[in-house]
C-alpha cells in the first residue's frame, strides 16, 4: 500500500527465512507495519519449503483485504500454496480479523508491490526462483470458507 516504507500507509509483507532446523528449508511469515498502529499481525508457518522440495513447482494465492475502517476487524491476510502434485490447496495463513490496515490515500486500496525483495541468506545455496502466470484477481482464486 506504500511507497516502500516512504508513506504513512500500512505494509503487508510477507517474508521467508531459514526454517528452525536450519536443514536448507524454508519458514515463511507475515507481519503488518502500520503508522497509526504499530506492528501488527503475525503468523509463521515453519518448514514451508524443506529440502526435498528443490526443484517442485509450486501455486500460491494471496488474499488481501483492506479494513474498512480503522475501527473495524474486517481486513483479511490469508496464503495458500499447492504442490504440483497435490489436488487441493492447503491454508498457510489465515487472519481474517485485522483492524488498522486502511489505505490513507487519494485513492482506496494498495497503490504499489513488489514479488519479490530482498531475500536475506533463507538457503545455504543459490537459489533461483521462476515465476509464471502471475494473476491479480478481485474474484477468490481458491474456495474462501
């Protein structure tokens, strides 16, 4: 929703670090920055990639949804991810009571983003990542509950 941390509006980031085990696998979590709030949200899913995961194609889908207004826990951060081999989708992350995350801007809703940023030292090796039909979408991608 920001301009990179150069506006007063929330951040919603998602993030990977080294798994607990520190085996050359993968935690992912989020975290909520907002200047009216504080730091917000947050969940972690531990050994969201493992080793024996190299080389596996892989679906995500993010749900993001602003507050309505700074008062009310409507907002929502939720993450899917689907193997290649899988069937279905398996919840990540799920937050569907977040208040504060309202975009102070001219215009409603997030103004900027980015796939990927800085990547700190998450895996032992060199790691490429391939990204392809990325979709933005204000209709569910994945049956919500």
């Amino acid at each position: 929703m920001d301009a990179y941390g150069g506006s007063p509006d929330p951040n919603m980031v998602w993030q990977m670090s080294r798994n607990k085990a520190r085996d050359g696998g993968a935690s992912i979590h989020f975290h909520i920055f907002d200047s009216d709030y504080g730091k917000g949200a947050q969940q972690h899913h531990d050994n969201f990639i493992t080793p024996a995961d190299r080389g596996r194609w892989m679906q995500l889908v993010y749900r993001l949804k602003a507050s309505s207004d700074a008062n009310t826990g409507d907002g929502a951060i939720e993450m899917w991810r689907r193997w290649e081999d899988e069937p279905n989708f398996t919840r990540i992350h799920s937050a569907t009571d977040i208040k504060g995350m309202v975009p102070r801007g001219a215009v409603p809703g997030w103004q900027h983003g980015y796939m990927f940023g800085q990547d700190s030292d998450t895996f032992k090796e060199p790691t490429e990542w391939l990204l392809d039909r990325v979709e933005i979408s204000t209709q569910p991608l994945v049956p919500l509950p």
